[in-house]
C-alpha cells in the first residue's frame, strides 16, 4: 500500500524528504563544528533483566495506563510545555471516554515515557526533567507512577551518556524492562529491538506464553516518518520472534506526532509529543476481553482519535471501532 503524505514537524514547514536530509547533514555538521560526537542509536549496551516466571492467565484484568514520549528537555521553552501536559497526566482520571466508547477514565496505574525525555542527553537536561517528572513518579509534581524508556536524543554523546545510564539505574541496569498489569504483560525495548536484544525477547515471549495479552513499547516506529532509524533485518527479526504470541499493540514515539497504523497485521499506535507542539499522549485501557486506545491533545482538551478492538478470546470475534480509517503499512 502506497503511503499518506508524510506531515514534516511544525517547525519544518513544506520540507520534502530530500530537504530533510540536507537539514539533517547540516545539522550534524553544525554539531560536529560546536564539538559534538555522533549519535548512538544502536540497541541497549546495559544488561538485560532475567526473563519473567511463566503464569498462567488469571482472567479479571481492567487496567488504564497513560503514555507520553518526546518531551525534549532543554528544546527552547520545552519546560514550560512539559509542565502543562504533567497537569493534564496528573487530571486524567475521571474525564469522559470519547463520546463514542462512553464512560469515565479509571485511576492510571502508570505513566510511561518512551524516549527522548532530553533533547541533547545533557546533565541539566536530566536535571530539569527529574525537577518535572521526578524518577519514579509522586516525588515531583507528577503524581502517578513513573517508567521510562530512553530515545535517540538522549544518546547524543556530549557528557558520556549521563540519562541513558541514569535510566538503567533506576530500571536495575538495563534499559529493557517488563512490568505486569492483571495478565497484562507490558514489555519495554528502549529505543528499538535489535540483535542484542533479540535472543532475550524471545526467551521472554516464551516464558509468557501465547495465551495472555502483551503490549511492546519502544521509542522507534515500525513504519511510517522517520521509521527508518533501525535496520530492516531488525524489524524482519522482531516480526519473526512475535509472531504467533498475543502482541494486542505496539507503541512507540519518536515521529512526533499522534497516529494509528498496521505494520505486518499489528495495531501500532504513534504517541504523540512536546516537541514541535504536537502536545498528546495516549490513555490506554485493557481488559480481558477489550483494547482501548485514545489520543489526548492536552492543549485543546480535546480527543484527536480512537480505537477499540476485541482481544483475548474475542480477537476476531467482534468488530473493531475505530474513529479514523486505519492505514496498512
């Protein structure tokens, strides 16, 4: 399927792709001018966790959590924006589902971050985002649970990684990390799956069983803008290691922008960000039998769209709903 228009950040009007990259070669040759090393945006260099213990689905899970990506601290006025989506994060419970799915969203259990939490991976950077976000969520002025993934702009090697290593000290000393919510199995690949990671994934997945739900959340996308920052062969592998498990969703960050897809038969879901005023951030809702997925602009106070989908024993027994056409990448 040919792709939509690719829409470039705000602050980039009408760039073709081609313009793009000359911004880019510029920009990187700017960096190299002002003493800038190059990026790193290769699979995590810390330790992996020990994989999870098998167990059984339980049945009974009803959990809503939020994700956020891209806030960028120390991009011009970023705090100042970062400070307006934390209020929005923190009032979330007990606003109204889209008039369409009805109902009121429950008490998040967490707030996950996918990357690119600085914009040049700088001490004071990490400092200005610990001032907003704290490290784990209630020891600043956001007040729900905190789990973070890092992203290409925290690895840019200024200071010798300091947010990519403060990160994988509070997840332990690895950047993968993986959390259960119900029968919920969440799993985090930090900025994308690659050949270090792969040979753990699957051991994980195995571990997990094809029976309860799983959700993988990295900072690059599948497809899409700026989906090209990993390998093919990584994707090819990734696709081959999740095939045949319960993967209900894929999320990730990093295009800036909030949107729905399909890559290779999965619903992937593009957060949204702080950078470039796209200014959203999904709230998520899974029970045993339902997917819910909805993108809060917090500047408008306003859903930018929605979807629903059956899962578990109703996948493929009930109609998905969904309030945009999905395209199929």
């Amino acid at each position: 399927m040919t792709l939509p228009p690719q829409n470039p950040p705000p602050d980039l009007p009408g760039l073709s792709r081609r313009q793009f990259l000359r911004w880019g070669l510029y920009t990187a040759a700017a960096c190299a001018a002002a003493g800038c090393t190059a990026w790193y945006v290769g699979p995590p260099t810390t330790s992996l966790p020990p994989n999870s213990k098998p167990r059984p689905f339980s049945g009974g899970t009803d959990v809503t959590f939020l994700l956020a990506a891209d806030t960028h601290l120390g991009f011009e006025d970023s705090e100042a924006d970062n400070e307006k989506q934390i209020e929005a994060l923190n009032a979330i419970a007990g606003k109204p589902w889209p008039q369409a799915l009805g109902g009121l969203i429950a008490q998040p259990s967490a707030v996950i971050i996918a990357g690119d939490l600085t914009d040049h991976g700088l001490p004071s950077e990490w400092a200005s985002f610990l001032r907003l976000y704290g490290a784990k969520g209630g020891d600043a002025k956001l007040k729900l649970p905190l789990w973070l993934a890092t992203g290409n702009h925290d690895r840019i090697d200024l200071a010798g990684q300091p947010v990519v290593k403060a990160v994988a000290a509070l997840n332990g000393g690895s950047l993968v990390w993986t959390r259960d919510l119900g029968d919920l199995h969440l799993i985090c690949l930090d900025e994308h799956p690659g050949q270090e990671t792969h040979p753990w994934l699957a051991a994980e997945l195995a571990a997990v069983g094809r029976q309860r739900p799983v959700i993988i959340v990295t900072h690059y996308g599948l497809a899409g803008p700026f989906s090209d920052f990993w390998a093919p062969e990584e994707k090819d592998d990734f696709a081959r290691i999740i095939k045949g498990y319960n993967i209900i969703a894929l999320i990730h960050g990093h295009w800036h922008s909030s949107a729905q897809y399909c890559w290779r038969g999965y619903n992937c879901y593009c957060i949204g960000a702080v950078k470039n005023g796209q200014d959203a951030f999904l709230v998520v809702r899974v029970t045993d039998y339902q997917l819910t997925v909805a993108s809060w602009h917090w500047n408008r106070s306003a859903w930018l769209w929605w979807h629903e989908k059956p899962i578990n024993a109703l996948a493929g027994k009930a109609p998905e709903r969904s309030s945009d056409i999905i395209p199929d990448w």
